[in-house]
C-alpha cells in the first residue's frame, strides 16, 4: 500500500486563509498583517530608515513593494517614491487597498510574486514575504530581482549564529523554529551583489530574534 504524503497548499490559498481566519491577529481589523506591521517600536524606526533612503537620491525612485499587505507600511512610504507599485498574491486585500489608497502615483496589483513577472522599478522592498515560502520560492523570486538597482529586504532571523535557508513550506510559519533565516547571499541561493548595508535593526523581546533590514546595490 502506498503511503500518502500530505501535499502544501498553494501558497495564494494560505495567504489568503491567514486574512480571513485572522492567524497573525488583529481582530478588531477587516485585514492585519501582523504586529511586524502595526506595532510602534518596529514601524517608526523601519519607515525612518526607509524615508531617509528615498530622500537621498536627487530624482525620486520608483518603487515597487513585493508583499504590501494591508499597507500599514508602505502609506507611510509611498509619498517619496515617484511612482510605488504595491503588491500582494491576496486579491480582495489588494481591492481593499485600492479602495483605500487612490494616490495618482500609486498602484495595486494582484501578483504571485514567484511565479507572475514583476513590474520594472528602481527599488524592491521585500518586507517579512521570503521568510514565509519555501526555498524553491525564494529561487524563483531570486531569479527575477537581480536587474533591480536597489533590494531592500527586511527578514525574522534568529539571534546569535544560525544555519541560513533551512528549507519549509510555504505558509503562516517561518524557519525561526528551526533557528534558521533568509540570507540570500548564501547557499543554495547565492544572491550576487555590488553593495550590502544593513539600514535597521529591531531586536525583540523574549530572545525572539530580531528583524533585520538590509538595503543590497545591485548594479
């Protein structure tokens, strides 16, 4: 008898079960992506650090945020772009935001970020997304972002040495639990850049790691 193995869920349907049953909390909100997203000591420094990077550059960039969610984020960002293309693989989410957000320079798509073409941009910023897919999904993603100037990715790492990359299943969880994280410089990925520079570092309560955003120069 042939045994069955339990197949993952595709990864747009886990997103979008993680809305509505409310997995990363947040009941009192029609969506919430999370305390990452809402909580005051993790947004104010990440935006700072964010807003400062924008401002820097003599013409502004245009922008396209990889995994937008309920865009608690990026309304804070989106004034310094000159055009910020917000994206997520939950499609009422991305109707809720359109409502929402009506800015002429911004822009909502519905995108599986590891299977869709990405829109062009200067910037990506991938905030808290490639720690949830698996590393095949990673790859995928890898393989698109690499004519980007400017990648501006933020992961849950563990404190301390760890082993990077353990591979999972996409979904509500992330490789924490494995002390292990997203380093797209190592293997199996071995993410080719010009620059690397860490713009902020959050560390959180409990020895549960820390949140660590890393601006990455491409070209």
């Amino acid at each position: 008898m042939t045994k069955k193995t339990k197949q993952p869920w595709p990864t747009k349907a886990v997103m979008e079960q993680i809305y509505d049953l409310k997995l990363w909390g947040g009941k009192d909100f029609d969506f919430y992506s999370g305390t990452g997203s809402h909580t005051p000591d993790i947004v104010i420094p990440y935006t700072n650090a964010l807003i400062a990077f924008l401002k820097k550059h003599s013409k502004p960039l245009i922008v396209c945020d990889l995994g937008c969610g309920d865009f608690n984020i990026g309304k804070h960002l989106a004034k310094y772009a000159k055009k910020y293309i917000a994206i997520d693989i939950v499609e009422h989410l991305i109707k809720r935001n359109k409502a929402l957000y009506t800015e002429d320079h911004l822009e909502f798509h519905c995108l599986d970020i590891a299977k869709d073409e990405i829109p062009p941009a200067d910037c990506l910023i991938i905030r808290q997304v490639l720690q949830h897919l698996s590393n095949a999904e990673v790859q995928s993603v890898i393989n698109k972002i690499a004519p980007y100037k400017y990648i501006v990715l933020t992961e849950h790492v563990p404190l301390g040495h760890f082993t990077p990359n353990q591979d999972i299943i996409s979904g509500q969880g992330i490789r924490l639990k494995q002390n292990s994280g997203i380093n797209l410089l190592k293997p199996p990925f071995n993410f080719k850049i010009k620059e690397e520079t860490i713009l902020e570092e959050h560390f959180l309560e409990d020895n549960k790691g820390r949140l660590l955003t890393t601006l990455y120069k491409t070209v």
